[in-house]
C-alpha cells in the first residue's frame, strides 16, 4: 500500500494532487521531485506506480519478491537499490532482517518496504526538517535512508557485542560453560552475525560506488555529484560495523572452541576420577575373590586372625591408593 506520497521544491513539501501522473509532471514542472513509500504493496498496486514512473520490469520483480541482496543497478530511467535494515529484538536477543529497496529518477523517489523494522516514516522527518538537504533532490532521499539504515547497525552490533560477553561470561565461568544449552547458545549467536554479514558485507560495494562517482570518473545517473562526500561518510560508519561484525565473529569462534576444549578437559577429568575409583574397587575385589576359592590349601587359612589381617590389608591399600591419586589430582 501507498503510505505516503510528497512533492518537495527547494526543500520544502508542497501539497499536489493525488494522481501519480499529474504529481510527478508538478513535481518536473516545479524543478522538484515528488517522494512516494511503499509498505509491502501487492502487484496490482505496485502495477501504477511501474506505469507512471517507468520502472524497470526486473528491478520491479525484486522489488515486489523481495529476498534480495544490498545491491545497487543502473538502468535507463531510473538508479536502483536494495538495504537490508537489521532489528535486534531484546526480548528473543535475537537478529532480524528486512529489505528497503529505493527508485531514483530524474524528478522522483520511490521506496518499497518490506518486514517490520527500519520505518521511513522517521527518515521522512528528519529530512522534511533539514531543508537544505532535501533541496539536493531523489539523492537526499538515498543518502537519508542508507544513513538511518547503517547507523542503526552500530546500535545492533553494540547490542550483539553486550550478548557475547555475556556468554563469555558464562563459558569462562568457575562451572565452565557446563550448561547444556550453553553451545546451542553459541552456535545460534553465530547464526545471528551471519544474518548480520549478510545484510552490512554486500552493501559496502554499492556505498564505494556512491561516494566515488561511480568508480573510473565515470558519474552515476541521479545521483547529485556533490552528495558524495555524504555517501563517503556513510560508507566509513559501514566500513567500522563490518570490521566490528567481523570481530564479533572471530571471537564467538574463539568462544565455541574454548567451551569445546573445556567439554573435553572436563570429560577427561571425569574419566580418570572414575579411572580412579574402579581402580580403588578392584584392589579388594581382587582380594576378596582369591579367599572365596574352594581351596584348603591356602596361607592363612586356618589362622585365627585371618578375616581382620585381610580386611585391614584392604583398608591399608585403600587409603595408599586414595594418597596417590589424590595427589597426582585424579580425586
């Protein structure tokens, strides 16, 4: 659906007629550009906007699928890009994803939606507040966008960077990490920056292009020349979370395999404390076994202190035994 649909001339936002065609043949008329939001619209609805702005039939079929990559593509009418907005839910403590996609024309600006997080509404704002951005036209739209968008990844990885050293915490722990859940925990957190990789480590091409004209001095259509050192800007705070996710991941790497080496320091532990007592088990065992043969001839058979010499025998070898595995730290 339409969420919201604005004509803007020299930074300011002017009332237009509700018809797509008449607003953006206004919006050329005036020397401005008219900014339509979209929120998950259906075919027949994005149908309209395809037909009065000329979109291209590809770039509309991402945008109306969705599950794209951060992308951005040049086409003959119009510049399009794709942002994947993150959202950390605090209650879950887990990482979610959604897609911006952003048409850029000559005189137009048309951004697609899709999930939950990153809402427009407050980038719309904020520009409508800053008139002498959104005088530099579409390109302040885009600029806007990716920089609500890039920012609010450092909020997540600040979010995510609080969450590992809690399972830090836990891994390194007196107990170790002994939990069960405790590598399920680790190895979803590592799914969770992955989902983040996936949404920052594609998008730094698109922001590198942004910001130099396009690469080989050749200029990008659309795109006003002086916004780049706008999109250099927000490609730096790109550039820090990607490093900052990067990190997060070698170091939750680190985690899982310091929990495993712990599982198994812990397992060979128990092994020998049990190692320990079957071995403390079979001494009288062994000597209980040898007197209950049927034999007569046998040492001390017959002695009458034969019953308390072999119990105190077993006893003695049973403390000796306990000494020595106690210190060599098998109990």
């Amino acid at each position: 659906m339409i969420v919201d649909c604005g004509i803007y001339r020299d930074g300011r936002r002017e009332d237009g007629p509700e018809d797509l065609s008449d607003a953006l043949e206004q919006a050329r008329a005036s020397g401005g550009f008219v900014w339509i939001g979209l929120y998950e619209p259906t075919e027949q609805e994005f149908d309209r906007v395809t037909r009065e702005f000329g979109l291209h039939p590809l770039a509309v079929e991402d945008a109306l699928n969705a599950h794209q990559r951060p992308k951005l593509e040049v086409y003959n009418d119009s510049l399009f890009m794709v942002f994947k907005p993150v959202v950390y839910e605090a209650e879950s403590d887990a990482v979610s994803s959604g897609e911006v996609m952003v048409f850029l024309g000559d005189a137009f600006a048309v951004t697609v939606r899709h999930g939950e997080g990153s809402p427009l509404a407050a980038v719309r704002r904020r520009l409508e507040d800053e008139p002498q951005l959104l005088a530099k036209g579409p390109t302040a739209v885009l600029y806007a966008i990716g920089d609500a968008i890039v920012d609010h990844y450092l909020e997540v990885v600040t979010e995510l960077g609080t969450d590992l050293e809690e399972l830090e915490a836990e891994v390194f722990s007196p107990s170790g990490g002994g939990s069960r859940n405790t590598a399920s925990r680790i190895y979803t957190f590592k799914r969770q920056i992955l989902e983040f990789r996936r949404a920052t480590f594609p998008l730094a091409p698109p922001l590198t292009r942004l910001s130099d004209s396009g690469g080989l001095g050749s200029p990008l259509p659309f795109v006003n020349e002086k916004s780049r050192p706008f999109f250099r800007d927000v490609s730096d705070h790109l550039t820090r979370v990607n490093e900052s996710v990067e990190g997060l991941d070698r170091l939750v790497s680190d985690v899982l395999s310091a929990h495993l080496a712990q599982m198994s320091v812990r397992q060979n532990d128990d092994m020998r404390k049990i190692s320990a007592w079957a071995a403390m088990a079979a001494v009288p065992t062994m000597i209980a076994g040898v007197y209950g043969m049927n034999f007569d001839h046998m040492p001390e058979l017959h002695w009458l202190w034969s019953y308390p010499a072999v119990i105190l025998a077993m006893a003695a070898l049973e403390v000796l035994l306990y000494r020595m595995f106690k210190r060599r730290g098998w109990l």
